[in-house]
C-alpha cells in the first residue's frame, strides 16, 4: 500500500516528489539517488550516493560480503 511505501521512505530518508503533470499528463518526479545496501536480516550495511563509481561500489559490496556476520 501507498501508505508503507511512504512509511519506509521516511524511515531511510528517501525523497520523492512528482513535479506538475504536463497537456499530455506526463510528469517528471525529483527523487533521492541512492542505493542501499542491506544485508540477509534487512540491517542497513552502506548507502551508496551518485558519486561512488562502479569499481568503488563494487570493491564495497564485495567487502560486506567477506565480512558480514549476522545480528
């Protein structure tokens, strides 16, 4: 439901907004660019912004990987 999509976007402060709807009905939505990276029991690992590379997050993910130990 609509309403816990916005209940988990607050939770991990994730911003959208659609912008006004054009002749045609169209609209552009202005939105946060993250990527989050959870691990097995759901935990939060990393938050991954625009200027991470793809090597760097890579490098990253493969270290969460090697050295994550459950809750």
């Amino acid at each position: 439901p609509a309403e816990d999509v916005r209940a988990v976007a607050a939770a991990f402060r994730v911003y959208a907004s659609a912008g006004p709807r054009d002749a045609d009905g169209d609209y552009i939505v202005d939105h946060s660019v993250l990527i989050y990276l959870l691990g097995p029991d759901g935990a939060l690992l990393d938050c991954y912004g625009s200027g991470k590379s793809a090597e760097e997050l890579e490098r990253s993910v493969r270290r969460h990987m090697q050295t994550y130990r459950a809750l």
